[in-house]
C-alpha cells in the first residue's frame, strides 16, 4: 500500500503515520525527520536547511525531493510507503507524479487529517518544548500554520481531483482517527498488496 498523509502542524500525521505503517506492513517515510537528521548530522546540506527549519519555512523543493526519492523507491519496492510530510506543495506533489508514474510508484491514496486551525494551534502550544524542536515556539508554529494554509492545503484539490483523497477528522480521539483511516483505505488497497 502506497499512502500520502496530508495534515496541518499538529494534526497528528506522524502518529497517523506510523500506525498506518505498522497497518499495511509499508515504511514510514518523515519528510521532517529526515530533514532534521541532516541539520544534526552537521553537513553542508544540513547548514543550508537549519535556517529554513527554524523559521517554519519550506525548504526547496528541488532539495527536499533529492532526499525523498530514493528512500520512495526503495519502500515501494518492499511493501510500500506511508509518506508523512511530503509532498508538500503543489510542485512537489507534480514532480512526485511525474517522477512516480515512470517509476510505478504512485500513491493509491491520500489522506487529508483535517482539524480546525486555533485547536491544532493549541495542541502544539501543549507539546510546544517537550521535543526538542527549535521550530515548537509560538511565533513559528502559528507561521507554520499559514504555509501549510497557504502551501501544502491546495494538495487536497490535487488529490481529490486523481480521485484518491479521503477526508478524516483529526480531532476526534487517537485510536478513532487511526480506525476512521484504515476505513477510507480499504476500497483504495490495491488487490496486491
Ligand atoms: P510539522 O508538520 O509539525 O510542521 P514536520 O516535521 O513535518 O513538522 O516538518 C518540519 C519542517 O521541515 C517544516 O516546517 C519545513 O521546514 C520542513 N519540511 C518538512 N517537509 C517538507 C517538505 N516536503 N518540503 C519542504 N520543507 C519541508
């Protein structure tokens, strides 16, 4: 199974995700937590993201789509991907499908975690410092929230339009999002997987 996660800041994807993962027996791909991996490792890729990470900002595409192909590939080609975190904008999501289609990795689903933007603003400030995330201050979680408004909602059109989305309630408790997904996927599982 071959799964896109699309969610505000707070919306719970990275849980989602995992789960999810463990569900179809799929990996979990976290487009942050790999951009965060080369910030700590200190390399000259890591230098240019921190800023952009920092600030609540995308980093390019070009960049974040280097990273995220091949580890795409490879989890497509063993039990498939549940991607958290990318794509994020509308080109990414285009160069995704380009790039999927020739590959026969395509997503047969995306899942749009949908929550009122003030609630996700409160969550975050709950958890804001436990993790050690320099982007979980105010000032940036409410900026990270207008890029995702602004950058990444228009990918629940693109996705709807490929007549692949699902829709599911991010507010409701955790165990009842996870179920409420698995759900929505079924009648989009490929036979094969
Ligand atoms: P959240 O969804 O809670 O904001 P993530 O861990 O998914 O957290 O992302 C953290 C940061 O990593 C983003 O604010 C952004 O700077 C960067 N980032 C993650 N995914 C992408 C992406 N697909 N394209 C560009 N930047 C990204």
């Amino acid at each position: 199974m071959r799964v896109v996660l699309i969610g505000a800041p707070g919306s719970g994807k990275g849980t989602q995700a995992l789960r999810l993962a463990g569900h179809y027996g799929a990996t979990h791909l976290a487009a942050g937590d790999r951009l965060r991996a080369e910030v700590a490792s200190g390399n000259e890729l890591g230098r240019r993201l921190a800023g952009y990470l920092s600030r609540g900002d995308l980093v390019p595409d070009d960049l974040v789509i280097e990273l995220m192909w091949r580890p795409i590939v490879e989890a497509a080609a063993t039990g498939g991907y549940v991607l958290d975190g990318f794509p994020r904008t509308l080109a990414q999501a285009e160069a995704a499908y380009a790039m999927g289609t020739q590959a026969g990795v395509t997503a047969h689903a995306a899942v749009y975690l949908e929550g009122d933007a003030q609630a996700l603003v409160g969550r975050m400030l709950r958890r804001a410092g436990t993790g050690g995330r320099t982007d979980d201050v105010e000032s940036v979680i409410r900026h990270r929230l207008e890029v995702f408004e602004l950058l990444t909602a228009p990918l629940v059109e693109h996705y709807a339009g490929r007549g692949m989305l699902v829709r599911v309630d991010a507010m409701a408790e955790v165990d009842a999002v996870t179920a409420a997904i698995e759900a929505a996927l079924e009648p989009l599982r490929p036979a094969a997987d």
